[in-house]
C-alpha cells in the first residue's frame, strides 16, 4: 500500500481486539474504551486528545505499537512494533499490521525481526486485553522508509519525512510549513513574483515521447525558423541539424535523446 509515513509529536492509546482469528487486523475501540478498561488509578495517564483516525486517517502510514497486558498495573505479556493504516469498515476503524518490525510473544525472551506478527493477540484470555499506541522510534531509518523522500523538522519539533516529487521546489509557508511543490503549482505560493515563477516555468517543461525507441533526456534554448507550422506541441525533425524540435508556444526547442 502507497501511503506516505506520517510522524508526530502525540500520545496515542486505543483499546484495540482481534474480531476475526484467521486476520490480523486489529479492531479499534477507542480511547474511552481503553479509559474504562483500566483500574480507576490509572485512567489518569491514558491520554484522551488524540485518536489514530483524527491524526493519520486513512491516506497515512505510521508506527504502531500493540501490547497485551493484563492486570491492575498493565503488565505487557507480548508486543508488536510496525508499520501500519488504518481501514474503515462501515463505521470501525481497523488498524491493517502492513509491516510488522519487531516482536516479542509469549512465555518467550526471543525477539522476532521483520514481518514476524504476534499470533496470540487473536486469543486473549479473559482479563487480558490490547492496546494500540502511536510509538515514534529514534532512529533515522525508522522514518526514511520510502525513497524520494528526506527529513525534515517543522513547527512541532518532532523529526518527519518530506516526500519529493519530480520537478518540484522545496518551500516553507506559514499555512502549509515545509513542503514539496510542484513548479506548475508556484502561483499558489505567496512571495514569488510573476516574473520569477515565469522563468522559472520556462526552464522546467516536460516533454514525453512515448516511443519505444526515444527517451527525452533534456531540452535546451535554442531557437528554429525551419519549421513553418506554430502550432504548440508540434515536433520535427531537422535534417540539417539532425535533431528533434519542439514548439512550445513561444519558440522552437531543440531535443536531446539517445536510443534505448
């Protein structure tokens, strides 16, 4: 699944189950269900702003955590640490366990690495029961999980990736914070002048010959009069030059490719 890892700076704690035994999704019940669950002297370091879908949604992956415990002291008898999303279902929420990373059963010290699932959360015995938390692992690998994408610190102060697109500038805003836009989608950034985005436009149009046998590695500025029809998007090639040319609607551009 394709989502972007999001990265925060909260406390999240939901009382979770395993509905279905042949999956290992987990059902999420909610922070007051997890308030109710525990003994009346802990329901005061449950934290109670935040849950998954009001953070993450849908559209984000992130790091979880899930602890069986049991007992007045929530004692954890197994975990599981990866990442995941969350999928609504009429009207539940269930945390999908796309990759899990580390876990620990069971009557076991043995700690599991990569894509190992905790089996058991699918069986708890009576008094024992889930949470579901938000972890933020230290480790820089732990957040540059995707490719195209490098780290950032924004107004939070929590350590986050920030996902690259093609052909696109790396900017600050006050109502967006740090983020990648595209050049097509400058005129959307206070700051910049007419004249700038212009410019800079011109020097960052895509051309895409889909052509088993051309590939477009770059376009340079230089102007052509061989060619009588202006028309934008029309491409020849010159024989004296022996080059592909291309009318962008302001001028000729000349095309450099290579065989594949």
């Amino acid at each position: 699944m394709n989502k972007p890892l999001k990265t925060i700076n909260t406390l999240i704690n939901e009382l979770g189950e395993c509905p279905n035994p042949a999956s290992f999704d987990v059902k999420l019940l909610g922070v007051e269900a997890l308030v109710k669950k525990v003994v009346a002297r802990r329901q005061s370091i449950v934290p109670t702003e935040h849950s998954f879908y009001d953070v993450f949604g849908t559209e984000n992956k992130f790091w979880y955590r899930i602890d069986e415990v049991h007992g007045d002291n929530i004692e954890t008898v197994c975990h599981e640490i990866g990442i995941g999303y969350l999928e609504t279902r009429g009207n539940d929420k269930y945390l999908i366990r796309d990759e899990p990373a580390y876990c620990k059963n069971k009557d076991s010290d043995e700690v599991y690495y990569n894509g190992a699932h905790v089996e058991s959360f699918n069986e708890c015995p009576e008094g024992y029961y889930l949470i579901v938390s938000y972890v933020q692992l230290p480790n820089v690998d732990t957040i540059l999980v995707d490719p195209g994408c490098m780290l950032y610190s924004d107004t939070d102060e929590s350590i986050s990736p920030l996902y690259i697109d093609n052909n696109s500038f790396i900017t600050k805003t006050p109502e967006k914070g740090i983020t990648s836009v595209s050049a097509q989608a400058l005129d959307e950034i206070h700051g910049f002048s007419d004249s700038v985005i212009k410019s800079i436009r011109q020097h960052t149009k895509n051309l895409i010959l889909q052509s088993p046998n051309v590939s477009v590695k770059s376009l340079t500025f230089k102007a052509s009069k061989d060619c009588k029809t202006e028309k934008i998007g029309t491409v020849f090639f010159d024989k004296e030059s022996k080059t592909l040319k291309c009318y962008d609607g302001t001028t000729w551009r000349t095309l450099s490719y290579e065989d594949t």
